[in-house]
C-alpha cells in the first residue's frame, strides 16, 4: 500500500485545485502589478510544497516495501530523479523577479523538459517493462533493460542539464543561431542528443528482441499481489468467468 495515503489524496486534490490558480506564472514579463506577481507566486510555491508530500510519500512507499534494482523499479527512480530535478528549477522560476531575467531562455527549455519530458518518458518505460511480461506473454532481457536504463538516463541528462547553464548564461529560445560563447555547452548538449537517439533505437531492438527471442513470461514474473497477477500471461479473452472477490 502506498505510504501516507490521506496525505497523498489531499495533495492531488491540492494540485488540482491550485492547478487553477497559476495560470499567470508563464506572463511576469507582461507588466503584471507587483500584488499579482506575489499572488501567482505564491500560488506556484504552494504547489511545490503540495508536490513535496506525494515525493516523500513514493520513497517512503519504496523504502517500506521489498525493492530489486530491476528495469522497472530503476526507471521508476529515474523518474522521481527528474520529477525533482524539474521541480527544484521550477520552484526558482516562480519567482517573478528571477523569472523576470529567465524567461524565454533555455533554463526554462530544461527545466520544462525534466518535468514534463524526461519524468514522463521514465515512467512509461517503468510501467512498459513492468506490464510487458503480462501483455505479450514473453519477458524482456533484463541485461538489455538494464543497458537501456542507463543510456537513456546518461544521454537525458547531457542532453538537459547543459541547458540550465545556458540559460543562466542569457541564452535565449528560439533562436536559429547564437554567439560563440555559447557553443561549449551546446556541443555537449548535442552529444548528449545524439545518444539519446541511440537509446531509443536500442529501445526498439528491445521490443523486437523480446517478440522475436524473448521467453515465456510466467503469470506473475514480479511476484505482484494486484488483479492482473493473477491471471495467465497474457490474459485470456474473457479474463474473469465471473467477477472477482477483492479483500
């Protein structure tokens, strides 16, 4: 079960609520009163706060249970890595007065990209390899998983974290050129693209390799204690003859 669960239902149901109410963090450049910038402001660190409770609540759930560093559990912890890291750059950005000098560089690229590129990406590839063995029927090489682990997280974080020093340094986005200063951090950011582009093409021998060479996946590889463990792998047509008893 999850770790503080009345704690994380109030925090979704915060952010939700919260999430209505900072519309404005993106438009400090435009002239807003100084009342209106410390309103979204604050509304904005709230949500940061909000985020800190369902943070603590998944490492104290990982903490609590019986953890193996295979592929999923790795890319879920990939996934909190960037969820945090996002949201640590994004708690500096609302601030009006820094985001006042910020806004429209490439910190706010990189930050945007680590919460909402990199934290989702690493999530569905923990939810894929952990529900593949059940979908397909076969099992993934965890040796590979494991390699696509750390390309993809080695190659993300090249690719990104360059992009914070950047935008600190005053470069801005969406530009097609820009002055030679800038070009250390965008050859490293670079590279760091062109392996992620491999990462992704090794994800794709992945899935072949598994439908192609995988094995037979038991019904439940995880040894999970949830509905769908507990049928065959995969699931037959009609999943239930009748319906469940859930304690």
């Amino acid at each position: 079960p999850v770790f503080g669960y009345i704690g994380m239902v109030y925090a979704m149901i915060g952010i939700a609520v919260f999430g209505f109410m900072v519309w404005a963090h993106h438009m400090f450049t435009v002239g807003l009163s100084a009342d209106a910038a410390a309103f979204f402001s604050t509304t904005t660190i709230f949500i940061g706060v909000i985020t800190g409770v369902k943070v603590f609540s998944w490492i104290a759930t990982m903490w609590g249970g019986a953890i193996e560093f295979k592929t999923p559990m790795l890319f879920a912890l990939g996934f909190i890595f960037m969820f945090v890291g996002g949201g640590i750059t994004g708690i500096i950005l609302s601030h009006g007065g820094i985001d006042k000098l910020l806004h429209d560089t490439y910190y706010v690229v990189s930050h945007f990209h680590y919460v909402m590129s990199l934290a989702a990406l690493f999530g569905a590839f923990a939810g894929f390899y952990y529900w593949i063995g059940k979908m397909s029927g076969k099992q993934y090489n965890e040796r590979l998983g494991q390699i696509h682990f750390w390309l993809t997280f080695i190659s993300t974080n090249i690719t990104f974290l360059p992009q914070h020093f950047l935008g600190l340094a005053g470069m801005p986005r969406r530009i097609p050129d820009y002055p030679d200063a800038f070009i250390p951090w965008n050859y490293i950011s670079s590279i760091g693209s062109y392996m992620s582009f491999v990462s992704v093409m090794f994800f794709v021998f992945i899935v072949i390799h598994l439908f192609k060479w995988g094995k037979k996946a038991g019904d439940n590889p995880c040894e999970g204690d949830t509905l769908e463990w507990t049928v065959s792998s995969p699931p037959p047509f009609h999943t239930f003859e009748k319906p469940p008893v859930i304690k």
